[in-house]
C-alpha cells in the first residue's frame, strides 16, 4: 500500500472586521447615557492634557414650549435644586432617635446592638434566642429592648414578620378599624388567604367590616425602611426633543447637559516646541485620540438623532393625538429604515429619554409587540391586522375598571372579550399582561360590599 503526501502553497483572501480597541469604546460611547458619557471623557482627559471636558447648561428655550423659562427662584427651573438631596441610612435615623431619646444605659446599648441587625427593609434578623446568647443579657432585658426599638419610627421597624409589622403600625394608627389589630393578630393567614367567611363567623363581623379593614390595611407598607435604601431621586436628561407645529414633527437633539470636549491649543503648540522625539510623539498621539473622540461624539450624537426621528416617524399618531397611541414597532423596523444594524439601534435607545410637551419618554417606551387580530371587511373576507401589546393592555385596564367588583371579571372572561374585539390571545398571556400592570388576581379584587 502506497502512501503519497503533497504540499503546495495557496493564497486565500478572507475580509473581516477586527475589533480594535477604538471601535469597542466607541460601540460604548454609543450605549452611554450623559453620566456614563461624562464619566468616560473625564477618565479620557485624566490621560491626556489636550483634553478639556465640560458640560454646557444653557437650555435651548426657543425649540421648547413658551410657558417655559427660567427664573431662578424658581424650584423646577433652578439647576441648584436639581442636586439630590442626602439622605440618612435607616441604621443612622433609629440610631439618631435612640441616643436622643433614651439615657445611656445597659438598655440602651441593647437597643443598639439590636438595631445593627435591621435589614433594609427595617426587619430584624436576629431571634431573641440568639440574641441572648451573644449579649449574654437575660430574656427580659432582650424583650425590652425589642419593645423599645419597635417604638421608634418609621412605624413597623424592628418588625420580626410581615404579620408583626402591620401590626404595629395598626396600633399607632388613629384612624385604625377598632378590628384590625384583632383580626392581624388572630387570624392573620384566613385574613391574607381571603377566606373571609370563616372570620365572620368566628368574630361576630360583617363581610362589609373585613372590607373596610382590608382597604385600611392595603394603606400601610410592608417594608417600612424602604424609605432609608440610600436612594436618591435623578433629574431626568432628556436628549431628543419633539416639536410639533401644525401636524408636524421635528426633532431635535438637546446640547444642554451633553459633555463636550475641547482642545487645549496654548499646550499643544508648547509642547510642539520642545526638541524630544518622545515628546512630540506622545503629544501627535494624544492629538490623535482628541481627534478621534471628537469624531466619535458627533457620530454618536448623529446616530442617536437618526434613530430618534425614524421613531418618532413611526409613532406619530402618539404625539398628535390626545390618546397618545402606540403602534407596533420593533428594533428591526427601524434598523431596515435606517440600513444599520439592530444592535447599532438598541444601543442608541438605552437609557435615552426623549422630551414632548406632555411629558419625558425613554425611547424603548415606542417600541412594543405587535399581535395579529382579524376585522372583516365589506367583503367578508378576514384580513389580518395587527395591534401593539400596549393598545392590549389598555383594552385590558378598560375592561378591569368596568367591571361588577362584587363579581371581577376571571383571565378566562378577558380573554373572552378581547376575542369579541378581535384579539384572539390565550387565558396565560391575559394573566401575564395583567401581573405586568400590577393588576391583583379576580379573587383579589373582590369586594365585599352592603
């Protein structure tokens, strides 16, 4: 048996696109909301001295609505009361009541110790068992401390369970139904199941009480240290602004609070002077990247205004008609309009807002699912149609709103009336829609009522 090995060379051509560093940060930059874009050029200028970054606040008012202006004194318009306020932890608020309200005593160290165990809801997480052990204090000194604790505000810290916890903020409430603390207390699980009949019958109360105790109850929060979560509220940037004058749309990119970078041509032409080979390739390098930031920030802007007015092109009917409708769209619309890729497009509506008249939006708000119903024509002939997620959404919201609450409509019979409008979905989604609406079940929205 022969064996025969050949070699010969071959040439092959192969285009594909290298991921070089520069393309990565500037896919990033595109992805980037103004803090994030801030952040980014400011680690830029920190590495080079031809980089100056600053943040222009100068509001374009003629591209905004007249009852618009800035006036100083004025608490929407000052950018000074813009700036979050600080807030303290829930572990400095209880802390900062115990030593203002109690004597520096054994007890009080407990009450502290106790407190270091809050979570962030403002539970305890420790049992008084293990307490005990670990402050070697006797039970009673333990049990005292938890009461004190417990006293402190916001009502319900210090709680143990979700049952303790309404409880006690039941019991500091003046406006409290004389039985809901009883009822909290001693039949909390046929409470929460909603098996209402049997408390009727054990406590000598009406269907009509238990409700009115149930309205009283949903009032108060499970997480009283929710509050505390080191949180602070955000000015919204908005990057786009929509105008609309006579039926038509224009849109138009907002420098106000957008970073921008300058050149710094006094140092430049300095250190252009000094006779070092490293030098002047270090300051022709730095100059390259000023120069290729510059290009990546209008790029980016341009892209983001691109997208924005195809959208906007799409959903028009939202902003001139007072129902603000939603048509279906989806990334791949907008990105065949465009001729870019869809990844180029959901880059460009991450955590982007874009403002109106009637409000601030986020741009993934114009993008929804889209679902095929059947309306027939004077032909009797089905043709299919197709309607978003959100006009879905509100049919189901209408439907909730109109119904008997003695007798709520199940996921069944929703879906039974969508059906009747042409909207042929499934008992599931008509439950997966209503729990992203916060929409309790029909059992839940039951009320009992004379």
């Amino acid at each position: 048996m022969n064996f025969e090995q050949s070699f010969s060379q071959q040439q092959n051509q192969v285009q594909k696109m290298a991921m070089t560093q520069q393309l990565q940060q500037s896919i990033q930059m595109l992805q980037y909301n103004q803090e994030d874009l801030l952040a980014f050029l400011n680690q830029k200028a920190l590495g080079n001295p031809l980089i100056e970054v600053s943040v222009p606040q100068e509001r374009l008012i003629e591209h905004f609505p007249t009852t618009i202006a800035y006036n100083p004194d004025d608490d929407e318009t000052n950018y000074m009361n813009q700036i979050p306020d600080t807030y303290l932890s829930l572990f400095e608020y209880v802390t900062e009541q115990i030593h203002l309200t109690m004597r520096d005593t054994r007890l009080r160290e407990l009450v502290i110790w106790l407190s270091e165990y809050l979570d962030t809801n403002g539970y305890l997480t420790i049992s008084l068992h293990d307490a005990e052990k670990l402050t070697n204090a006797q039970p009673l000194q333990i049990l005292d401390a938890l009461v004190l604790l417990q006293q402190l505000e916001p009502a319900g810290v210090g709680a143990r369970n979700l049952q303790e916890c309404l409880m006690l903020q039941t019991e500091r409430h003046e406006d409290a139904p004389n039985m809901a603390y009883i009822i909290l207390e001693e039949e909390f699980e046929l409470f929460t199941t909603r098996k209402w009949k049997e408390i009727t019958r054990k406590l000598d109360i009406s269907l009509n009480e238990i409700q009115l105790i149930s309205d009283f109850i949903q009032t108060l929060t499970p997480y009283p240290g929710a509050l505390f979560n080191g949180e602070t509220d955000q000015f919204l940037k908005p990057d786009l602004f929509v105008e609309v004058e006579l039926n038509e749309l224009k849109v138009i990119s907002i420098k106000s609070g957008l970073p921008v970078i300058s050149f710094q041509t006094a140092y430049f032409e300095d250190m252009m002077k000094v006779k070092d080979k490293d030098v002047t390739h270090f300051i022709k390098e730095k100059q390259a990247e000023y120069e290729w930031l510059q290009r990546s920030l209008t790029q980016r802007g341009d892209t983001i205004l691109r997208v924005g007015t195809a959208i906007v092109k799409k959903q028009k009917e939202f902003f001139i008609l007072p129902e603000h409708p939603i048509q279906p769209l989806i990334l791949k619309d907008i990105a065949a309009e465009l001729d870019i890729h869809e990844s180029t497009v959901s880059r460009s509506i991450n955590d982007k807002y874009l403002e109106t008249t009637f409000g601030i939006f986020e741009l993934k708000h114009f993008f929804t699912n889209a679902l095929t119903t059947k309306t027939t024509n004077d032909s009797d002939q089905n043709q299919p149609d197709l309607v978003s997620t959100n006009e879905v959404k509100k049919k189901l919201t209408r439907f909730i709103d109109a119904e008997n609450k003695q007798k709520p409509l199940s996921d069944q019979k929703l879906a039974e009336l969508l059906s009747k409008e042409g909207i042929e979905i499934s008992r599931r989604t008509v439950a997966k829609y209503r729990e992203s609406l916060f929409i309790p079940t029909s059992l839940k929205r039951k009320r009992f009522e004379a």
